[in-house]
C-alpha cells in the first residue's frame, strides 16, 4: 500500500476540519471536468479553472495529500472521473524494478491498481532512463506506451491488460532518437491513434477496443518518431491530425491517413513539444537551438491542404521538453532547456519578455486563470502573470522531495487543485481561492 500523508490535520478530524476550513473533499462532482490525457483533453495544458489564488505563501498553497507508489518516471498524469493514471517503474509498492501502468484514487491518493507493462527504460545516463508516457483515459480503458513501443490497453476499473501492440514489430517504428516512445495515444471517436514512426507506418489507427488496423500513414524519408502526441484541427470541414515527428510537422487526414501535408526541419538530436492549433494554424518548435515556428494550413482545389509559412524557425522560439502553452495571442514557454521562461507574439514570433525566474534548470509550463504555471528541473514552481507587457512572478516554492532527479513531469492543474509528479510521488495542492 502506498504511504499517504494527509497534512492538513488529524486523521480523525480531517473531512470535518476540511469542510469547516472551506477545503471542501477532493472527490469530484458529476460536472467535474476531467485530464484524460498528455496536456488536457484538447492538448492545450491550459486549465479551464477559475477562481484561483492570486498568490501563494512561501511554502507553497496548502497540500491535500501526498501519495508514494508511482515510480521512477517523467510521465505526467491523466486524471478521469474519481481516479489517477500513470506510469513508472521501481514502484516502492512493488516488489521488483520492473515498469507499471499504475491508478490512485483522486480523493486521497490512495494506490488502486498495478499493471505491469514490461522491463524499465534503463538506456543511457541515469537522469534519462524510466518512463516518460503520459497514459490517456477513455471511458473504461486507459492506454499508454512503454518507452520500448509496446501500446497496452487495459480496463479502467481493474487494470487487467485487454490487448497489447508492439509498434515496432508489427508496423516496423522506430524512434528518431535513443530515449524510446514518450508519446500519448489519441482517443478520437472509435479510433485510437498514434506513431509508431516507421516509413511504413508514420502514424497508424487502430480499433481502440480491439487494436485492430483501420489505417497507417507510410512516409518516406522519415527519420522516425519525435516524443509529441498527436493534436486533431479542422481544415475548411476536414479532421486533420497534426503530429511533430523527428523529421518535422506532418499533417494526415483522419478519415484515411493519407499524408497531407509535411514540413521539413534539419536533424536536430531530439523533437519534443507537442504542437499548438488555432484555427488554420499550427505552431511547432523544437529545442538544441532549432525554433519554433508558424504555419497556416489552406485547402487546394484538389482536396488536399498544404502549409504556407506565416515565419520560419525562430530560435528565440526554441523548445526542448518543457512545452509552450498558448494564452490569448501569445506563447508562453522555456527559452529551450534554459530556465529563461519568455512570452511572444504568436501570429509574429517577436519576443515581448524574456526573464530568468526563481527556478533553474529547464522548466515546464501550463496555464490557467491568467497566470503561467512554471515548474523548473530543480524542483521550483513558480505562479507567473500571463502578461505580455513584462515579467511578473508572483510566488514560488520548492517541491518536496525534489532534488534526487529532474522534476520534468508536466502539471496538472483540475477542478482547483494542482496536481505533481515527483518521481515516486504525486502531490495534490489546493490553489483554489478562498
């Protein structure tokens, strides 16, 4: 059983206390929104929530619970109805060092379920290894990648495996770098879709409840696949599935998987940020000094779309895994893996601020109810105004329990509460105002 820390007040007292306090329970109620995947249901990690606090005390907004038992990991959380998903491995519920598709009740944190999905990522220097695929969550199944691209789909309710794919045996993937799969799988109508990466099969989709082949998407000269998850846009009436790979944006109609549209970058050592979509547009950018840039994607006569280029890569743009979040007309993001957060003007690319916060190292970021959310490597989270006229970080504090390894796991922020990954530990704060 997981080790959970209610720090809030006495067992005994705690749900009186909390209710007196205003601290109303976790539990969601029947119009609770759910995180069912990798930066949110549309992909935007830009929380809906309302009404939260303008400013922290020094020591962070108060925690709920914290909970053990998630694993050595970088994969962020998906969060559906009244429970957690995620996965790592060397679980200290477990008793080996093997990697698990793990669920916590949201509640109280308390570990549910274990489903072991294979061997852990142990390839290259320390910081780099475990698991790094945020699981996605629909109805009752959640699906999710080892680092070595095995998909595996299990029931929601128990975590008993239902079917298994092997994208690199059976649809010959590859990745474009040494690090393995980190992907998040799209739930798109019956459809389960992701990227495998191989020539063959750029991207695939498949039954989601049987892992059946609908259709794959070949691609030549592709180098294979980047770590972005797939984002859906509309073209003039047309579903259009926008996906980073290592070789640059693509773009594949969603009924037939024909390749629509690429956009072609020089070798870079990895492609991390999942894109952003607004309307016609697509922002993608990628980090070791490559850019982010903007495209606009136009329907031809002949029904097909190409991209026109609204700017090129800037490298004032560029990104390496902590992800850029899209607030009114402007980017928010890390200045690549930095820890110099900045702020841009979408439709131009020009820098409105660029500022060294409280944190070091790279950093991750989400947004919501006019602020940016910034979480560093070394273990800082910063509150940020999201405000284009200048720099303006309004409270921070240290995760406990950070240091050992980089604090890479992307946030969560859900009903009022903010949500942490820290290695073997999930966090839950409450940032809602009183």
């Amino acid at each position: 059983m997981p080790t959970v820390t209610l720090r809030l007040i006495a067992l005994s007292m705690a749900a009186l206390t909390l209710f007196a306090a205003g601290l109303t329970a976790v539990a969601p109620s029947a119009s609770a929104t759910d995180w069912p995947t990798f930066r949110g249901a549309g992909r935007t990690a830009v929380a809906p929530d309302t009404d939260l606090l303008e400013s922290w005390p020094a020591d962070g907004p108060p925690l709920v619970w914290e909970t053990t038992g998630a694993g050595r990991g970088y994969a962020s959380l998906a969060i559906a109805g009244t429970r957690i998903y995620t996965l790592g491995d060397g679980l200290s519920t477990a008793a080996d060092k093997d990697e698990y598709l793990s669920c916590f009740d949201r509640a109280t944190g308390r570990q549910l379920w274990k489903t072991k999905t294979g061997e852990p990522w142990n390839d290259g220097k320390e910081s780099w290894q475990s698991s790094r695929s945020t699981p996605t969550v629909d109805g009752d199944m959640v699906y999710v990648i080892t680092p070595y691209g095995r998909l595996v789909a299990c029931q929601t309710a128990d975590g008993a495996e239902v079917f298994s794919v092997d994208l690199k045996a059976r649809f010959g993937g590859k990745k474009g770098d040494a690090w393995g799969y980190s992907e998040s799988v799209l739930v798109d109508g019956d459809r389960l879709v992701c990227t495998p990466g191989g020539e063959q099969a750029a991207v695939v989709a498949l039954d989601k409840k049987s892992g059946a082949d609908i259709w794959t998407c070949p691609m030549d000269d592709l180098r294979g696949a980047g770590h972005s998850s797939i984002v859906v846009s509309e073209v003039n009436g047309r579903r259009v599935y926008v996906q980073t790979t290592a070789s640059g944006p693509i773009g594949v109609d969603a009924a037939t998987g024909t390749l629509l549209w690429r956009y072609p970058i020089e070798q870079t050592v990895a492609v991390i940020p999942t894109p952003i979509i607004r309307d016609d547009l697509v922002f993608f950018a990628a980090g070791y000094r490559r850019g982010g840039a903007l495209l606009r994607q136009v329907p031809q006569a002949d029904g097909g779309v190409k991209v026109e280029e609204i700017y090129g890569l800037n490298t004032d743009l560029a990104n390496k895994h902590g992800g850029i979040v899209l607030v009114g007309d402007h980017l928010y993001g890390d200045s690549d893996d930095k820890g110099i957060p900045f702020c841009a003007d979408l439709l131009t690319g020009t820098i409105a601020w660029k500022q060294r916060g409280s944190g070091k190292n790279s950093a991750n970021v989400m947004a919501a109810d006019g602020h940016v959310y910034i979480r560093y490597s070394d273990g800082t989270v910063s509150l940020v105004k999201a405000d284009p006229a200048g720099y303006q970080e309004v409270s921070s504090f240290q995760v406990p329990g950070s240091g050992d390894r980089p604090s890479w796991a992307h946030m969560v922020i859900l009903d009022g509460l903010l949500y942490l990954r820290e290695g073997d530990a999930i966090l839950c704060y409450d940032v809602r105002a009183r």
